[in-house]
C-alpha cells in the first residue's frame, strides 16, 4: 500500500453498507448452518443422563489425643477426587459389580434405527475401506504389523467385553462440584435410561469402596513400617543411655555439674564489679591529671577540690580575716598593733589553704593509685573464673550432646509406639469421608440433544458467522469499490461513476452512441459536467485518459465521453495513442490502415484524412485511430512530432481526448502526460486494487502529471451497498 493513503474512519453507515453489500454471504452462511444444526438435532441419538449426588469430606480429626479440627486449604482435594472417581480401578469395580455379560448386549446393542450422521460416517468409512483397498495401504500396514511384531515377539490381543465396557463407562462418567457446597454430581450418559442408572449408582458405591481399601493398605503399611522403625529406635535408645551414663562414670559429672551451676553466677559478679572499678578508675585519672598539671592558685577551680570541705571552711576564715582587716584599716593605720594582727592571722589562714590544698592533691593521688590496683586485682580474678569456665565448658559440651541424643531417641521412641498403638485402633477410619446424599433416579427425558438451544444456538451461529465471514471477506477485500474509498485513501476527487453495464447485444459504446437519452449516457454527462467544473478558469482541454491495467475499461469510458461532450456543440479530437491494443477505431467503425503511428513516423499523408463521424447537427468527433501497430510506440511518442501534433490539433478542436495504454504496464500515459491539461484514471470498481492504484498515481506524480480525477467504471451501486450518494452523480448530470 503505498504511504499517501490515508487512515479511514469507521463510521455506522460503513458497517451498513458492508452487510448489505455482502448480504447473499450472511444469508447462504446463516442457511447452511442452520440446516446443518436442524438435521444433526432431529438426526440425533437421543442420549439420558442419570445424576447421582454425593458430599465428600477430608477426616480433619487431629487424633485420638486431641478434640481439635481444622481444614487445610487444598485446592486439588476436590480435583483428585474426580480423577479417582474416573480412576481405571473403580471402573473395574463397576464392571465386575454388573457383571460385563449382562451388560455388554445392552450398551453394544446393534443400532435399529440409525441417524443420519451415523449413516454418514459408515458410509465415508466404507469409501476409505474401498480406498485402501485399492491403494494396497492395507496390505502395506499389515506386513509392517506383522514385522513389528515379529520384531518383539508380540501378537496384538483382542480386547474382552469387560475391557470394552471399562473404555465405555470410563469415557462417559463427569464429575463436576455443585456450587457453594461440598457436594458432587457424578453423571452418566447413555441411550438407555435405567442401563444410565445402573452404572452410576454402581459408581458412587465403586468409589466408596476404593476409597476403603485404600485406606486399608495404606494403614496396614504404615503400622508395619512403625513396627520396624520403633524396634530399632529403642535399641538406639538403649545404646545412648549407656554411653551417658560411662561418660559421667569417667568424669565425675556430679562436681562438675555443681561447679557449673556457681561459675556461671560468679562470673557475672566479676564482670560487674570490673565494670565498676574501671568505671572508678577513669575518673581519678581524669580528676588527677588535671591537678598534676596546674599550678597550686589554680587549683580551686577544680571540681573536686572545690568540693573539699575543709577548704572551703578555710576559705570562709579568710573571707572574714579580710572584712576584719577592711574595718580597722578605717579607724587605724598599717602600722597600728591591731592591724598587724590581724594582717598575721589572714597570713596564717592562707598558709593553711595552701597546706589543705597539697593534702587533697595527695589525697586524688592516693584514690587514684588504689583504683588502679583494685581494677588490675578484680581483672586477675575475671581472667582466672574464665578459663576456669572453659576448661568445664568442654566437659559440658559433650555432656549436653550426649543428653540430647538419649532425649531425641527417647522422644521418637515415645512417638512411634504412641502413634502405632492409635493407629491400629482407628485403622477402620478413612481420611476421606463420602455420604451418599442423592440416588439416581431414572430419568424421562433425554439430555440431549436440547432442541430449543440446538436451534437458537443455529440462529445464532449462523447470524453472527455470516456477519463475521462478511466482515473477514470485507478485509481480505483490497479493491476499489465506492468514490469514497478513492476519495479517502489517495484524497483524489472521482469526477463520476459508470453503471455496471450488462446488455451484451450490443457494447457499451454503441448504446451511448446510439441512445444519447439512456441512464447510461446520463453517467458520461455527468463526467462531462465534472470536467467542465473542474478548474475554477477554464477547463482541461486536452485530457489523457488511462487506467492502471488493461481490460478496465478507459478506451470505452475515453469514446463515450468524447459523445457526451461533443453532443453539447464542440468539436472534439480523440486521438487512440494505444499502438499496442488499439481500439477506437472498433469503437466508432473506421478503419485503422494509417494514423498516430504514420504521423509520428514521418509518413507523408497528404492524401490521406482524418475520419469524420457527424454526432448530431451541432457536434462533431474526428479520430485519429493508432494506425499499424509499430515496433517502439514508446520512442515516437517521445519524439517532438508528438508535442507538435497536441500544438497543432488545440487551434481546431474544442477538446482533445487521448486514449493511452494501462500505467501499469508501459510508461506511454507518463510520456503523453506532459502534452495534456488533465489527466483520467479510469478503475475497475471491485477489481483495481490500492496497492496498484497507489503505485500508477505516484508515477503519475513523480512526472508531476495533472490529474484531473478517478472514473470508478462498472460501478453497482446496488451490489456495493452504496445507496446515500449515488443518486449525486445523476442528477450532478446534464440531460
């Protein structure tokens, strides 16, 4: 598809005409199936269906120890169920329970009154047998069997009744859970009512059963194996008592139990206590390197010593020695016996300070070394309980180990001799618990075939596969079918469009020449009309007409519009520059010895005319027919004589028609579009696809060709479900 087609929208009316358009498909699709459905629902063997109910349960009891229950989630219970119900053993079970001689005439029973399908079937087997036999397939596969089963020494055995009515009955049972509840519908089909019920009954009691001796088996294996496995865990048992006790015997566990029980305690204390005295430790080591650093009329500033009692209660003498002296220096001078002695004792309470202060530096000094060696005494002591505790951890390790091993071994001992003695007493129980709730009954009506959903479901089917199957048809469609689809996908206008035209006395071209007033010319005015419209200043006066393939129809469409034109008073010249099918010289009667290719040649045709054909009494058509059919049409419609001739001929003509051959298969309509005003594109409606329409108009684009407009020729309206604008282009025409 070429990339200047444009995305469409869908509209409703597009859907419309697709089904109208396609209608005879719905209808035949719709008749055939619902045919088939009737047939095959009256032509059925009727089949009955026999339901038995029953509520399957897992045993969720914890044991004869424990009252409490509970239901695991297990999606696949339920699922494992069906396939036991359909399991090969309970089959057998039914088969043996009804006994296969019995039964085997009753669901073998010969077929008396045969359907149609059935009679189908037997007839298209015969027709393959008579094939084979023909073929010598037969002969062929039987020398291969026999090969084979010479190879490995086997023969093939005919099957038993009771094997045949397994494959039956294993084949026609269904499961299926009934909603919201813990019950099962287990069904059977057959033909005949009570052979239905019969079998599924014998089912549900078959699947009771099964379920028993499994659980049967399953418990005699378990108490077995419990038996092998408590014998030997109590002679493990018994060997790991004896190596616990030696090993005490060897290392008087009974002292190192003792010791192991107060080191423990002791540690802890230790390591409290280390704690603390490092704790301790670090600040007197803060504290004293502060005061060995600084000096002595610094050191009141320190925190601990500021805290000391006795300086303080000195500092408080001297603070009221200097407010004693302050007083006397008011009434007495500094040489007064007075003031001396009170200058003497302030002097006295210093030196004391001083003596005070010394004394707590030593005494920080004294807490500090003592904190020092308590902290490296209780580390000694630490050291010592560890490695005391390591040398009995190891002791108590292998003590430890060798306990454990005689609990675990006492324990699963315990266990197994628990469990076997419960589990041979509730050896009867079943892990999954099935009541019955539902008996099949016989039933009076068939299940199928359902005659009223056959045919509404043939209705159905039948109605929305045709609409679908129009719909798939309507895709895989890539033609050209209505002006829009041109419109919209190559956005190049359609100037008309021609009736499909089915009267084959005559062509299309002798009835417009011949019936002017006919619905078919009406369509030839209207084009005429479009071209006449077309340019908003004069319209194309030499046009080309041409298509993308041949057969579609422009040498018709080119003559019958050069009619419709020429019936309006002009003169008009239709030139047939197809030298490689020339056919407007068939179209209007003439003869075709000399023309386009004589001209172009260079033959002198001075006493040759052009051929004249009177239209009416104000119109006039001269053609100028291909002539001999030459070796290189394309070269002398290259030539200069070419443009020369459409020079010359627009002087004496009104209009000037060229008719050229298909784009798709020569470049001729490239080469003549540059001598035109207007270029036609005539299509097959229906059988021109887009793929090829694109590419004919981009060639014509790339030579920069004047498309004028599409022809859509052939063109039912009827058949393309095209009914809101057809009538546009008949009354758009001239009468």
């Amino acid at each position: 598809m070429t990339d200047n087609i444009q995305e469409k929208e869908i509209h409703l009316k597009d859907y419309l005409r697709v089904l109208k358009k396609r209608r005879g498909t719905i209808i035949t699709f719709f008749i055939l199936t619902f045919v088939t459905v009737v047939i095959a629902t009256y032509t059925a063997t009727p089949m009955f269906r026999a339901d038995t109910k029953v509520m399957i349960e897992r045993d969720t009891s914890a044991g004869l120890t424990s009252a409490y229950r509970y239901t695991p989630y297990d999606p696949e219970f339920l699922e494992t169920q069906y396939q036991l119900i359909k399991s090969a053993a309970v089959v057998e079970k039914v088969v043996h329970n009804l006994g296969p001689e019995k039964f085997y005439d009753l669901i073998f029973k010969p077929d008396e009154n045969s359907s149609f399908f059935s009679i189908a079937k037997a007839w298209v087997k015969d027709r393959i047998v008579d094939i084979k036999d023909v073929l010598g397939i037969d002969r062929l596969l039987s020398s291969d069997d026999e090969q084979l089963s010479g190879e490995s020494g086997m023969e093939s055995v005919p099957l038993t009744k009771a094997e045949q009515l397994e494959d039956v009955i294993k084949a026609g049972i269904s499961a299926e859970p009934v909603s919201n509840s813990r019950v099962v519908q287990i069904s059977f089909m057959s033909d005949n009512p009570a052979v239905a019920t019969k079998i599924i009954n014998s089912v549900a009691q078959a699947y009771i059963e099964e379920l028993v001796e499994m659980q049967m088996e399953v418990s005699g294996h378990s108490i077995g194996w419990m038996e092998k496995k408590a014998d030997l865990q109590r002679k493990n048992l018994e060997e790991s008592e004896r190596i616990l006790h030696a090993y005490k015997k060897e290392h008087d566990i009974i002292t190192i139990e003792d010791k192991l029980t107060v080191l423990p305690e002791r540690l802890s204390d230790l390591s409290r206590k280390m704690t603390q005295a490092e704790t301790a430790r670090k600040e007197l080591e803060s504290v004293y390197s502060q005061v060995k650093n600084i000096s002595r009329d610094k050191l009141e500033t320190i925190p601990a010593i500021v805290e000391n009692t006795s300086v303080d209660s000195i500092n408080r003498a001297i603070l009221v020695a200097e407010q004693k002296i302050s007083e006397l220096s008011k009434k007495y001078g500094h040489k007064h016996p007075r003031m001396i002695t009170a200058k003497n004792e302030l002097a006295d309470l210093k030196k004391k300070k001083y003596k005070e202060l010394d004394k707590a530096v030593q005494t920080i000094k004294n807490q500090y070394q003592l904190a020092r060696s308590n902290e490296k005494s209780l580390k000694e002591l630490l050291d010592q309980t560890k490695f005391q505790t390591s040398q009995l951890g190891e002791k108590s390790i292998q003590l430890e180990i060798l306990k454990r091993k005689v609990e675990t071994n006492r324990f699963l001992y315990d266990a197994l001799i628990k469990k076997m003695k419960e589990k041979g007493i509730t050896e009867q129980s079943q892990s999954v618990n099935v009541w019955v709730i539902e008996k099949a009954r016989v039933p009076e009506f068939p299940a199928t075939p359902n005659k009223k959903r056959n045919i509404l479901l043939g209705i159905i089917l039948g109605l929305f596969g045709g609409i679908g199957l129009a719909f798939f048809l309507e895709y895989l469609d890539t033609t050209i079918k209505t002006p829009e689809d041109v419109e919209e996908k190559f956005n190049i206008p359609v100037i008309a469009t021609v009736d499909l035209f089915k009267n084959k006395s005559k062509t299309i071209v002798e009835h417009v020449l011949d019936d002017p007033p006919s619905m078919v010319s009406e369509n030839f005015k209207a084009m005429r009309t479009s071209i006449l419209l077309s340019s908003a200043d004069h319209p194309p006066k030499t046009i080309l007409i041409t298509s993308m393939t041949s057969g579609e129809g422009k040498s018709s469409v080119c003559s019958c519009l050069a009619s419709a034109i020429a019936q309006t008073g002009k003169k008009v010249l239709v030139i047939d520059a197809d030298m490689r099918r020339p056919t407007q010289d068939k179209n209007f009667g003439v003869e075709n010895s000399t023309g386009l290719s004589s001209l172009l040649a260079g033959m002198d045709l001075s006493g040759e005319k052009l051929i004249n054909r009177e239209v009416d009494s104000t119109g006039l058509i001269d053609v100028i027919t291909s002539g001999p059919i030459p070796p290189n049409p394309s070269e002398l419609l290259s030539s200069a004589k070419a443009g020369a001739l459409m020079d010359e001929a627009a002087d004496p003509y009104d209009f000037i028609i060229v008719d050229t051959p298909p784009i798709a298969s020569v470049t001729d309509p490239l080469i003549m579009s540059r001598h035109v005003d207007g270029v036609i594109i005539v299509t097959w409606a229906g059988k021109t696809n887009y793929e090829l329409m694109g590419k004919g108009i981009r060639q014509l684009k790339d030579v920069s060709a004047p498309i004028t407009g599409v022809v859509l020729n052939r063109f039912s309206a009827k058949k393309s479900g095209y009914y809101y604008n057809y009538g546009d282009y008949y009354y758009a025409s001239e009468s």
